[in-house]
C-alpha cells in the first residue's frame, strides 16, 4: 500500500494515521482512538479486552483492522491495530462515550479534508499555517518552518532515489547533518531545550535562526547529493557530513561576528501565546 503518514490531531489529542493513496482513504491507530474514547490509563489493555470481545460477537472483525507500521513514542515503528473510518465507526459503537459523536464528525471532516488536499495541495500548506497560528507563531516563524519541511521532503525524497533505506538510516543522516551544523544531534538537541516528551517535534520548538541553518544543512547536502550522484548508505553519509559542515561553518562565522550564540534553549513548550511571536531575539 502507497501511504502517507500523518498526526491528525483532535480535541488537542493526536492520533497516528496513514493515508493509503491506492484506496484514497485514511488508516488510524486503534489504540490512540480508544484512549481519546475512554481516558483509559492503559488503552492498549482496554482494546485487548473490547477486541476479545468483539471477536466472539463479530467474526468480521479481522477486516475490520489491518495492522501497519506505525512510529511510537520511543521513535520506532511497530505494527499496530488500525482501521480505516468505517471500521473506526463499528469499534466506536462498542465504546461508551460522551466523545463518540463529535469523534464521528471529527471523521468526516478529515476524510473530506484530505480529498480537498489532493485535489489542491496549496490548501493543506493553508491549513498547515492556520494551526501554527493558533499556537501563537509569528508569521516569518510560519513562513520558515514550512519552507524547512520543503526543503526537507526534497531532502528525503532524493535519499530515496538514491537507495537509502527509510527511517533508520534517514534517522542516522539527519543526524550527521544536525551533529554538523549545530555540534549536536537532534536527541541532544532537544535535551539541550529541555523536551522531555518523544511526542514533541524538535523544529517546533527552534527560533527563526535555528529553522535558517537547519535548512541550510539539508538543501546543502541535497544539493551535493545531485552533484556527486552520490548512491547507497555511505556516499550519502559523506554528502550529511559536508552539508552539515557548510551550515555549521556559517553558523560559527554568524555568531563570531555578532558574539550571540545561534543555538537557544529557549522553547515553546512554556513560553506564554503572547510571547511567542517574540522568541527570536537572541540572548548572548
């Protein structure tokens, strides 16, 4: 199945999905809806018994989920219970909830919403934009963080082509990249912030500054990719280590001259909404 993977967010809770363009609908984890269900402490356990349980009433039960990969807190990818809106709605019948009908509205408009999106890509950018404003993000913060996912896709669409292996070893080169152009990984990167929770994204949480170079290391090692026509696992490692170096050089020239450091651990996780469209004026 050709897919996309997606957190779809409802009631300021997310749930892991999985866009399958040949049947042109979404997959979401099971789990994650039940917890939002329920507010069980332990949503796997709860699914286990309704899943045993709707096994014995319905032995259609088996087409109503499939498992696929899915990331979990830890960053891994494991196979998990999903189901695609039609399926969610029969599990959903099972579940007592207060929350069950505006989940089932919640459904509809995403699947709507998606179709829109294929149909004009420019509308998910829009939608894109309007969450980040919710939160509180200036617009020059928007406007950086969605050109860096850009320049990012371009990225790992290229490493595909080029025959890395998806997830781990794109893992390991973002790595190199970000080691390179900051002096630290993502991971320490965000211990360096202070982000506790696996759930948070890194690049939510950089000033504008931060974003600049981020993008720098990637389009740089994108283009050297195309340059050396670079193939397999290693020659891309090489072309994340020289990418990075040309972000991480330019990074060490800025902060010479204007003696302020690039790297902030500044967040957005407790910065009031009022002050985040403020938060990149650098400390020294």
């Amino acid at each position: 199945m050709t897919k996309e993977t997606a957190i779809k967010i409802f009631e300021q809770k997310k749930v892991r999905s999985v866009w399958s363009e040949k049947e042109e609908k979404w997959y979401f984890s099971i789990v994650d809806v039940v917890e939002i269900l329920t507010d069980s402490p332990n949503a796997r356990k709860y699914w286990s018994v309704l899943k045993t349980r709707l096994k014995k009433e319905d032995s259609k039960l088996t087409t109503i989920c499939s498992q696929l990969k899915m990331q979990s807190v830890d960053g891994k990818f494991y196979k998990t219970d999903c189901a695609d809106t039609q399926g969610l709605l029969r599990i959903i019948q099972s579940i007592p909830s207060p929350k069950a009908e505006p989940f089932k509205r919640w459904l509809a408009k995403v699947g709507y919403e998606r179709l829109e999106e294929i149909q004009n890509p420019e509308i998910a950018s829009q939608r894109m934009r309007e969450i980040y404003r919710q939160k509180g993000y200036s617009e020059n913060w928007i406007e950086k963080r969605v050109r860096g996912i850009a320049v990012r896709d371009e990225l790992t669409e290229e490493w595909k082509q080029r025959g890395v292996k998806e997830q781990r070893e794109y893992s390991i080169l973002t790595a190199e990249i970000s080691r390179a152009t900051f002096g630290m990984t993502p991971s320490e990167y965000k211990d360096f912030k202070s982000l506790t929770n696996p759930k948070e994204n890194l690049r939510d949480h950089m000033t504008d500054l931060e974003l600049i170079f981020t993008m720098l290391g990637e389009a740089s090692t994108t283009e050297i990719a195309k340059t050396k026509d670079t193939q397999g696992f290693d020659e891309n490692e090489d072309a994340a280590k020289e990418g990075g170096k040309i972000s991480g050089d330019a990074r060490v020239a800025l902060e010479k001259k204007t003696e302020v450091k690039v790297s902030t651990k500044d967040n957005y996780k407790e910065i009031p909404e009022k002050k985040k469209k403020s938060l990149s004026k650098r400390k020294k």
